[in-house]
C-alpha cells in the first residue's frame, strides 16, 4: 500500500482542480478522511494480531461496497457542504475508492478484493511503479520507510499535484478577458 500521507493526494488534487467553489474545506476534510478510511482494517496488526481472508488488510474495507457505503456518508453531508446530494455522495465514493485503485499500483501486499463480496478474485494493476509501503509504524521509520515516501513523492504526489495544478490553471485561463 502507499503510506497513509499519500493518498490524501487524489482529494487534494482533486480539490485544486475542481476549486474550493465546488469542494469546500470541510468537504476537502471529509474527502481526505474518505481516502484513508480503508486501511482502518490494518488497526488490528499495529497491536500484532492478524486477522484472515476478507477481514484482513486489504480486505472488505478495499471494496467498492465499501467506497459506496461511505458515498452515503456525503448524501447525508452535501447540504452541509451546498453541493447536490450525488455530488455528496460521488465525492466520497471516489475518494474512498481512489484508496483501492492507488494499492492496486503497489509492489507488494495481497492484491485488492476491489468486487467482494461477488467475488473474492484479488486484483493487481499491471503497471505497479509503487513501493509497497511497512504497515506496522515502528517499520515505516527506517531506510526503507523513507525510501517508500521518497518513491511516492515520484509516483503519487508529483504527477496528481501538476494534473491539480494543470487544471487549476485552466480554469483561471478560462475566467481571464
């Protein structure tokens, strides 16, 4: 998986490239929460337990059910945030499910179960230039916990943050006389 940091990165791009218009803060907040949300299933190995099929890393939280299950989450916000209840709702869904997709590009771990509970067939992008990062935290503060996050910078934040920006600066081209 890529570090916890890095996917916040698809709803901050997303955000520059949208506008604080259409993605207020607080919905900015909810979306980033959303991105993270998957590996709340990983909890459980910082204490040293592992769990098994589905209910492990990776599993039932890295799921598009799951990605829906949290679009409900902003239906019920989007008049919080004034945007139409399926913008609500596809915000998160796709922050959410960007989570699945970003582990889908990694180099390691066990593969996305992304249709469950259709099927539990575990999927893998062929292009995987992502290094998969240590799950439990006192790893993830070595050599090879930088080199993850070094790799990131590359591979995750750099190529969203200039597509955010590309389109940040379309916009503000457009609104020019």
């Amino acid at each position: 998986m890529p570090t916890i940091f890095s996917h916040i990165a698809v709803p901050i791009a997303a955000t520059l490239a949208l506008g604080t218009r259409r993605v207020p803060p607080s919905m900015l907040l909810a979306g980033m929460l959303a991105s993270i949300a998957p590996d709340f299933d990983g909890i459980t190995r910082q204490f040293g337990t592992h769990l098994h099929g589905m209910w492990d890393h990776r599993g039932y939280t890295h799921t598009l059910g799951f990605a829906l299950l949290m679009g409900l989450i902003g239906l019920g916000l989007a008049k919080h945030w004034t945007v139409s209840r399926l913008a609500g709702f596809a915000w998160m869904a796709l922050c959410c499910f960007s989570h699945p997709l970003l582990d889908m590009l990694t180099s390691g771990g066990s593969g996305i179960a992304a249709l469950w509970p259709l099927s539990e067939q575990r999927f893998f992008s062929p292009w995987r230039p992502i290094k998969v990062s240590p799950i439990v935290a006192s790893q993830f503060f070595s050599q090879r916990g930088w080199q993850v996050v070094s790799n990131e910078l590359l591979t995750i934040w750099l190529p969203l943050m200039a597509l955010g920006l590309s389109c940040f600066a379309l916009r503000h081209i457009r609104k020019s006389p």
